[in-house]
C-alpha cells in the first residue's frame, strides 16, 4: 500500500458530540489504521489526546494557541450581541479564518487535506493558506456536512455579501464532498461539477457485537428513543406528544436525547415518567441505550439537502425507524409500532456505502 500523508482540517473532533465531529474522528482513525501518516488540526479544548494518538498512531494539533476570543455571559445583552455579531460576521468561527491561514503557511507535503465544514471559515482559512504556500498539499477536498448560503433550515438566512464569499471559495478547492446526492443543488452552479457524494462513514466492526444484544429485547412495554436536534420549524416533537398525551390506557416509555429542549411543558406533565428528557451523551453510550429499545424514532427533515446521519446508526443497531412528519403525524403508523408491528419502517437503503472503509477509499482515489 502507498502511504499517503494527509491533513484533517476540522474545528470539531472527539470528544466534541456532533456529525462533524463523528466525520472527523472516523476518517482519522480509519486513515491511521490503513498504515497513513495522519495528522488532524483542531480547537484541542482541554482534553489530553495522548491515548488516542498512541492507540491509533496519529497527531492531533491546536490551530487555536490561545488566540480564540468568545462573548461571555448569558445575560439578555450580551445574547444580542452575540446575535448580531454572528450574523453579520459569523463571530466567534470568523477567527479561525486568519488563524488557519497562519497555521498553515509552515506545513507542506500532504498528499491529501480534508477541510471539514461546519462552520465555513474553516475552509475559508484553508483556502487562503493554499494561496500563499503552494507546497501545502497536492489535493484539497473540502467537505461540506450542511451547505452554507442554501442551508434551507437556517432560521435567518446569511447576508447577501456573504455569497461572494461563497463563490470565491467554491473556486478553490479540487473536490468539494458532501453526504447526499440531493443536497448539490444548494451549492453555488459554477462549482457542481467539482461536487462529490461521499457519505458519513461508521466503524461497522464497532457495532457488531452489540447486533446480538439488540435483538433480544424483552422489555414489558414498548421503549423507543429519539436522538438528535430539535426545533420548533423542522422537528418539532410536540403534536407527536399531544397524541401520546392522549393514550392515558397505553404503557410506553418515550426517550429523548436533545440540547434543544423546546418541549410544551403540558406535555411533560401529562405524559410523567412516561417521558425521559436528557441531554446529548458520547456515542458509544448512547448505543449502549439504543440496543435497549423496540424502536427507534426519525423526525422528517423539511428538505432534501439534509439527511440525519443518526438514520445510520439506527440502522447498525437494526432497530426498527419509525419516521415521522412532525406537522402531520401519521397516527396509523404509531399505532403500529406501539403494537409491535413494524413491516412499515423506515428503510435505510444501500447501507454498505457508509462503511468507514469504503468511505476512506473513495477519499483516497480523488489524490
């Protein structure tokens, strides 16, 4: 096998709980496991990376050094400032812009460079740097998990000016990736036909030993969790819980990870230990509680340029999805599953394509 040296561009990273984070960590480990000389350049926070680049025989550096300025306070002032800079300049993620741009100057010799997006002035930064110090890398992929001016989920959309951004950037890099097919056509047209579908990769060897545990399930009464965002506009649980609300005769436990708790709380009230609320939990964890359920829950994206990268590990696990459009539930459908018959899931089709393994080949041929 050739050995490849590359650079993984990313703001977030393990132990951080977020998609991006999840992209960045597997296609390190999985680059380092095939025997490539991997380096990754993050915001290291305070979380000591000695085991982790001992045990997967890689780097991990801070673009950061100190520099990183944030608002403080929670007071109603300062969440408008923070509004307002955010919106017009993208403070506080604008910063890693110049400080991309100065981190990289000294590197050079990479055969591939992966800039991980969210947040944009990631690849803004990388952009920049590659202007000025042309023996940075031979290939720069620059990988989009949402698209930035046609992010249709955003509830403000970004100023105009920040399209010329958009259109500078989309120049720069030789391969712009991102998860699904349908999301192209929020990208800028002169740069489709760099654009290339490589899906969220997973560790399958990681799952495997808990498929066993997963089906045999033995609860009681129907357990079934949903994990991931929650919003008002596109997944909004609450006419799901008005429904289950309704079931004073039915036993069920429904179990929700979110750090977006925007849940009526009638609801909480009427639904009691029927309904478990917590915040997000590393991943490993958090399939620890899935395999305990009957089923697992998916809210309906509004639009084709998203898709949850949570559908994957539901379908590892081989949970049983129900997928739920959260402005007309299908009641029909939940009876079903609280029932115990699941011959209408939701099917994750083509699962083979997110195999970490695959996903880093498909990397590996754009050099």
């Amino acid at each position: 096998m050739d050995k490849k040296k590359i650079l993984i561009v990313s703001k977030a990273f393990y132990p951080m709980i977020a998609p991006r984070s999840f992209r960045a960590t597997e296609l390190a480990k999985e680059f380092a496991k095939q025997g490539h000389n991997v380096t990754v350049l993050t915001h290291k926070r305070k979380y000591d990376y000695t085991n982790l680049e001992k045990k997967y025989d890689l780097k991990v550096e801070d673009f950061v050094h100190n520099k990183w300025k944030e608002l403080k306070g929670k007071n109603i002032l300062t969440k408008l400032l923070h509004f307002i800079l955010n919106y017009l300049f993208l403070f506080p993620d604008i910063q890693l812009t110049p400080l991309l741009k100065n981190t990289l100057k000294k590197k050079k010799g990479f055969d591939l460079l992966i800039s991980i997006a969210v947040p944009y002035p990631i690849h803004w930064g990388v952009a920049l740097a590659k202007k000025n110090n042309q023996y940075l890398c031979k290939t720069w992929v620059a990988d989009c998990g949402d698209p930035f001016m046609g992010d249709k989920e955003r509830r403000y959309k970004y100023p105009v000016y920040f399209h010329i951004i958009e259109n500078w950037f989309c120049k720069k890099p030789d391969y712009i990736t991102i998860p699904i097919k349908e999301a192209i056509k929020a990208y800028p047209k002169k740069c489709r036909d760099k654009v290339i579908v490589i899906p969220q990769g997973f560790n399958f060897n990681e799952i495997t030993y808990l498929n066993n545990r997963s089906n045999n399930i033995n609860n009681p009464y129907p357990i079934f969790i949903y994990a991931g965002s929650l919003s008002k506009e596109f997944r909004n649980p609450n006419n799901l819980l008005k429904y289950l609300s309704s079931l004073s005769n039915k036993k069920f436990k429904f179990i929700i990870y979110t750090n977006n708790d925007i849940i009526d709380y009638r609801f909480k009230l009427e639904l009691g230990d029927k309904l478990e609320i917590h915040e997000y939990v590393p991943r490993e964890e958090l399939m620890m509680e899935l395999i305990k359920a009957n089923f697992v829950l998916n809210f309906e994206n509004k639009n084709e340029e998203h898709s949850p990268s949570k559908l994957i590990d539901y379908a590892l696990l081989k949970k049983p999805i129900l997928s739920i459009n959260t402005d007309n539930i299908n009641i029909k459908l939940i009876n079903e599953f609280l029932n115990g018959n699941y011959s209408n899931q939701f099917i994750v089709k083509n699962i083979d394509e997110y195999n970490i393994k695959n996903v880093v080949e498909k990397f590996l041929k754009l050099i």
